[in-house]
C-alpha cells in the first residue's frame, strides 16, 4: 500500500520541478516560423530574377554575416549607433512618461500635451535631420536628438492615454485620505499607469531605432549602422547591403522581443501567473 502511494506521488512531484518541454516550443515557433518564412521569400525572389549581382541568394549571403564583425568600419559603426541609441531612447521614455503622468494631475496640461504631440508626431522624424544639422552640427548630437525626438511622443501619448483608465475610485479614495498632487502622481497614477508605460515603451524603442537608421543614411552621421548601409548601396555592394540589413532587423528582434518583453514580463508578471505562459 506504501509503495503504491510513494510511485503515485513520484510523478507528480517531478512534473512540479521539471520544466515543460512543450513550452519552448510554444514561444519558439512563432518566431522560427517568421524567419524561415522571410529566408523562403528571399530565396524565391533571388531565384525568379536570376542574377546573383542584383539579389544573391540566402546559402551565398548567410555564411558571410559573422564574416562582418571582423570589420573595423562596422563594429566602430555599430558602437556608434548603439550609443546614441542608448542616450536619446532612454531621455524620451524618461520624459515622456514624467509628462504624460503630470497630464494625468491636471487637465488642462493633458489637453496642451495631446494639442502638441498632434501638431508634432505628424511629421517624419526624418525631415527634422537637416533642421538639427543646421542647429546642433553633424554628428551624435543630431542623431540623438532625432531618437529622443521621433520616441518621445508615443511614449508620452501612451502614459497620457493611460491615466485616462485609472479608476475614479482610487483617484477619489486617495484625495479622501489627504494626498496632495504629488502623492496621487506617484501612488495612484504611476501604479495603474505600468501598462501603459510599456506598451509606449515598445512602440517607442521601434520609432527610436528607425529614426536612426534613417538619419545616419540622409547625412545625419559620418558612421553607424545606417551609414555603413548607405555607403555598401552606394559602392553597389548587394551582399553588404543584405548583411547590414540583417544586422540591423536582428538586433531590433533581439531588444524588443527579448530585453522588453522579458522587462514587461517583470514588471506585468502579475499578469502571466495563471496564463503558464512565461
């Protein structure tokens, strides 16, 4: 009778402690399923046209990719581009998360803000380019001003919607209990405002990283990714130019769908606790 008790807890017991196998698979095929289907329509395409100079083909280009980290001019250019990366994205969610909260304290700012970023965000991060090379200089003060600039508004376009969801009750209960502006800022409006938050931080890190690459091709910088993939067109350099876009598409995948996601599963776990989906 102990025997058969103990091998009928055994089992249980070890699928507590074991990882499930299926759930890799589940968060992985997606993702396989969307590289292999681009690689598919890149092969075609290469095959229908037929001339390797005009669109060489997936087995040419693929081995040829880490081959390029062996180049000073794109590793400095890498560096370069990630730097101001680093500089101008985090400044844009900073400040526009602090501004979009402070809409969420007083409605006459909210409407100011949502009037600016309207009149604003309409136009191309690209067309501020030559403004800030007039005003700032060529160069990393140009191109992180654009990054700030073009990410700025999402960000606080998407904080400023989400005050808008946070409960009356909260707001009330709190004013009840003596909180002045500053209090409701930080323990009522920031609190219900986390998802919002990170869904304007993705949206924005994708607007961050296209001004960029975009304003280092125009002429914004005299090196980055964007510029190494500019000379390569301009040189007629088809496997450079299919190599820098591949560089460029998954370092983009790899911190938005793993370094944001796996912030926002942090922050929002509370969310996935009974989906099993982590």
């Amino acid at each position: 009778m102990s025997n058969h008790k103990t091998s009928s807890q055994t089992p249980a017991a070890a699928s507590i402690g074991s990882p499930k196998p299926g759930r890799f698979f589940k968060k992985a095929w997606p993702l396989a399923a969307a590289i292999g289907s681009l690689l598919l329509i890149w092969q075609i395409a290469s095959l229908i046209i037929g001339k390797q100079f005009l669109l060489p083909g997936v087995p040419h280009v693929l081995p040829k990719v880490l081959n390029i980290f062996e180049k000073p001019e794109f590793i400095q250019g890498l560096r370069n581009s990630l730097i101001a990366l680093g500089i101008g994205y985090p400044v844009a969610c900073i400040t526009g998360s602090i501004l979009g909260l402070l809409g969420g304290v007083s409605r006459g700012f909210a409407r100011y803000l949502r009037s600016l970023i309207s009149i604003l965000q309409s136009i191309p991060p690209v067309a501020y380019v030559p403004f800030f090379m007039i005003l700032l200089g060529f160069g990393m003060q140009t191109i992180v001003t654009v990054i700030t600039v073009a990410s700025f508004f999402p960000m606080a376009l998407s904080v400023l919607n989400g005050t808008e969801g946070v409960s009356k009750t909260h707001q009330e209960l709190a004013r009840v209990l003596g909180a002045n502006r500053k209090q409701l800022l930080t323990k009522v409006f920031a609190p219900e405002s986390l998802p919002a938050f990170i869904t304007g931080a993705q949206v924005s890190f994708g607007n961050a990283w296209r001004s960029l690459i975009a304003a280092e091709m125009v002429g914004g910088a005299s090196i980055g990714l964007g510029r190494y993939l500019s000379t390569r067109s301009e040189i007629a350099d088809m496997d450079g130019v299919l190599i820098s876009i591949i560089i460029i598409g998954s370092i983009a995948a790899f911190i938005d769908l793993v370094l944001l996601e796996r912030l926002k599963r942090k922050l929002l776990h509370y969310r996935y606790l009974q989906g099993g989906d982590q």
